[in-house]
C-alpha cells in the first residue's frame, strides 16, 4: 500500500475505520471491568474466578500483538486487519450469548486474539495511506479519539449492564466492528500479493505466549491453590524456563519476532516499553479492583459506578492534548517523571480515602491517578516510535502494545494477589478464637456468597452477622494496601524512566 493517489476523503475514511478499531478494544478493556459484579451474580462464581473475564483476553492480547504486527508486516496489513476484526466480533458476539462461565471465559481468549492482529496493523494503515508531513497529526486523532472513547469506557460499562444487561457490552462490538471491516475494504488498498513465501517466528511466538501465560495464571491461582501447589509451581517454572529460552532464540534467529538490538539501539524505545508496561499494570489492574469496590463495598449499581468512576477517565481527554504539546516541546522524560509521581501520589490518596468508605473522599484519589495514567499513556507512544526507523514501527507499536497488555494481565495477578492476601490474613487474624473451624469454614461459604451482591447484613447468616464489621474492615486494608502498591510500582517505574529516557525535544524529523 502507498500514498500516491489516495484522496482526502479515502483517507479520512481510513482513518475513521482504524480508530473504530483501536476503540473497541480499549473501551472492552475499561467497560468490563463494570460488568464484573453481575457476572458474578448471572454465572455463580467469586470474586477472585470473574478477574478471568478481563484476564483471558488480556493475555492473548499481551502473547500474539507483535505477531500481529509482524504478521501484517509480511501477509498486507488491511488483511491482517480484516481477519483480526472478524474474529473479535465473532468472539464477542459468542461471549454474548455464552450459557456458562467457561465458554464465556473461552471466547474471551479468542476474542484477545483477534485484537491481537487489529491493533498493531491500525498503526501500520494510517501511516501507509498518510503522507510524511500529515501522518503524526493523523495517528494523533486516532490515538486521541480512541483514548476517549476509552476514558468513557466505564460510563458506558456501567450504563448498558444497568439498563440492557452485561451481555450487551460484549454484543455491542459486533455492529461496530461491521461498520470497520467495511469501511477498510472501501478505503485501503489491497494488499500486493507476495511473490516470496515470508518467515514467521512461530517459536518465538509460542515461547512468548507460555511464558506471559504460565507467569500470570500461577501468581492469579496462588491464593486459591496455595504456593506449594503443582498447579502454581509449573507453572511459574515452565513461565521462567520459557522466558529464558525465548531470549536466547530472539537473539539467535535471523527474522525474529522482537528485535533485542532495536531496545539497545534505542534507549527512548526501551524506557517507553518499561513505561508502558508500568502504565497497564496502574491502568488494568485498579480498572478490576474499582468496580468491586463501588459495587461490591459500597453498595452502588453498575451504571452509577460506571458514572463514579468518570474522574478517573476524564482526565485522559482534557490531559492528553496537553501532554502532547509538552512533549513536542521538552520530549518525554519530564511529562513520563511527572506522571509517573503523579501516579504514586494517587496511591496514597486512595489508600487513605478508602477507609472512609465514602465516595467522596475517594474522589480526590481517581482524579490524581486519571491524570497521571493520561500523562504516562499519551506520551509514551512518541517517545517509541520518534526515534524508531520507520521501517520497524510496526514491530514498536506491536511490542509497545505488548508491554501495556502483558503489564496489565500482570496488574490483575499481582494487585488483586495483594489485597486478597492482605484480606484474608487480616480477616483470619480477627477471627482467630472466635469461631470453631467448622463456623469459620461456614463464614467463609457466606462472604463468598456474598461477593456478587456485595458485603450486606441481609447476605449473611444471622449467626455470623456481627462478623460483617470485621469483613469490610479487612476487605477495606486489602485495598488500601492493594492502592500503595501502585504507589511503590509508579516510583520504580519513574527511576527506571529517567534511566532510559533522554532528556530534550524530539527529533525534528519523525522518520529520523
């Protein structure tokens, strides 16, 4: 595909078909979140099970989006991203009407996967049919609109499992992904057949997958099964024994699928891969503990909650625009350090509203971390690709996407790892001699009930009533402690962006 010849119109059509693209998936990624709490209650699973509704697409996302990008590299990019499209759209209507937690669960895997091949290839259409000089402004607008729409993510979560149930959230990506796949075949060209049968890197591909997989669902099942379990120490060891070979085969195949000497090369690209990476574990894994908190602590429906929690989104439409001129002027490392201590304050705000288990002293907690995730996520992606060849953006813009995923996934795991550990231990230690094992055993089997509707006086047996108190109090230390997490994270992750991160503008020329 070229530049020469395409009309305005085509490529405003194009570009209207990309950003409808990157939309879908990233307000599936903040709206789902919302419907996590009916789930619960529609399809009979805990708290700790429902994190697998986000997780499962999270992960597939995370293992397949820079062979997504490098399969649109070597097969033609409006293919790829045909084929990608489809196959969310099919999943997502699947998952719709899913009978059963497990087929839900199935097609929310494939579901991550098909956006695993939309995603990267958007990048690669609007910078093929935009000219140079009009290219950044466009990726702007999709990246900008895009980021809105999932800034309205919850709002939009929380409003449709309200008034229409939680299956319309999933089904709705069915009619826009239609609207999509005909828009690319009006304006993107075909892509040119090959004449050279292309390598893809299957090996790594597979390497990279057993080792994001392996990692997140032995530290996701740790609390359920135990440390010592099989079914936690496989596969952490098989995640780690995988990671390590799948370095060792990059380093040594002639096509990999990620290109080591791009990250040593480029120091921008490395720091804004860390970056990223940081930003999803913030983005994704509170995107999962807010709604259980809303909807489950403190008693709100889905699309009040949705509406709540607009003050963490809406910073990323007034914020983004902003952290974008500062960008053009002083490059990304003060916006990143900025943000990323905005991040860490937000930690601590949240942690301290938490315990007034009242709205409103929350608030001032998603306002602060709206607007330092809106700094970290809009710059980052500059920062990449700016000092990036453009031959190789499509590999950047996979593995930047990859970090932000896999870094999510990882978020789920590891904060939700916290505040149930921190739960748990706390409610155990105000129990102890209070109840025989077999009343704790049954207590236990009432708060677990008890999940899906939220933490009330009416879910529980009238013998362990008195024990609710104590509950929420150690449902309330697990978030607070879960908040200043992120708090610790944000502050590595701004160390580790100074390191890498060169100070001054951008280069003046984009395809330096």
């Amino acid at each position: 595909m070229t530049t020469t010849g395409t009309r305005r119109g085509t490529r405003v059509l194009a570009l209207v078909a990309m950003t409808f693209a990157n939309a879908m998936v990233l307000v599936d990624q903040t709206a789902v979140p919302l419907i996590l709490p009916s789930v619960m209650d529609d399809l009979h699973v805990g708290s700790q099970m429902v994190q697998w509704v986000l997780t499962g697409s999270l992960l597939p996302l995370a293992g397949l989006l820079v062979f997504g990008g490098r399969l649109g590299d070597l097969f033609g990019h409006r293919r790829i991203f045909v084929l990608g499209t489809v196959i969310f759209a099919g999943a997502s209507a699947c998952a719709g009407f899913a009978p059963t937690f497990e087929v839900l669960i199935a097609f929310r895997v494939l579901q991550g996967a098909g956006g695993a091949l939309m995603l990267p290839t958007t990048v690669a259409v609007i910078s093929s049919v935009y000219p140079g000089a009009e290219r950044g402004r466009a990726l702007g607008i999709m990246g900008g609109i895009a980021a809105i729409a999932g800034a309205l993510g919850p709002a939009i979560g929380g409003g449709l499992t309200t008034s229409l149930g939680w299956r319309s959230v999933l089904l709705i990506n069915v009619p826009l992904a239609a609207l999509a796949v005909i828009a690319a075949f009006v304006s993107v060209k075909a892509d040119a057949r090959r004449t050279v049968r292309p390598h893809v890197d299957l090996r790594g591909t597979l390497l990279l997958c057993v080792a994001l997989v392996g990692l997140v669902f032995g530290l996701s099942q740790s609390q359920s099964w135990g440390w010592a379990s099989p079914g936690v120490l496989i596969p952490l060891v098989v995640a780690v024994a995988a990671g390590v070979v799948f370095v060792i085969w990059e380093r040594r195949t002639p096509d990999p699928l990620l290109d080591f000497a791009l990250l040593r090369k480029y120091p921008n690209y490395a720091g804004a891969t860390l970056s990223q990476g940081f930003a999803g574990v913030a983005e994704m894994g509170l995107g999962v503990l807010f709604p259980l908190l809303l909807v489950l602590n403190l008693g709100m429906d889905p699309g009040l909650a949705g509406l709540a929690l607009i003050p963490s989104t809406l910073p990323m439409i007034l914020i983004a625009p902003l952290a974008g001129r500062w960008y053009d002027r002083s490059g990304g490392r003060l916006p990143l350090t900025v943000g990323f201590l905005v991040l860490a304050l937000a930690g601590i705000a949240l942690a301290i509203g938490v315990h007034s288990r009242d709205y409103w002293m929350l608030f001032p907690g998603f306002l602060v971390y709206g607007i330092g995730l809106a700094l970290v996520l809009t710059v980052n992606d500059p920062v990449s690709l700016d000092t990036v060849p453009e031959k190789d953006h499509g590999q950047a813009s996979g593995v930047s996407a990859t970090a932000e995923q896999f870094g999510g996934a990882f978020g789920i795991a590891v904060l939700y790892l916290v505040f149930h550990t921190v739960y748990v231990l706390r409610l155990d230690s105000g129990l102890a001699g209070a109840l025989t094992p077999a009343q704790q055993e049954q207590l236990k089997d009432d708060i677990i009930a008890a999940e899906s509707t939220g933490l009330h006086p009416s879910t529980f047996d009238p013998a362990f009533s008195r024990y609710l108190e104590l509950t929420l109090d150690s449902s309330i230390w697990g978030m607070s402690v879960a908040f200043l997490t992120v708090t610790v994270l944000a502050l590595v992750a701004l160390v580790l962006t100074r390191r890498f991160v060169r100070p001054g503008p951008p280069p003046a020329d984009p395809d330096a």
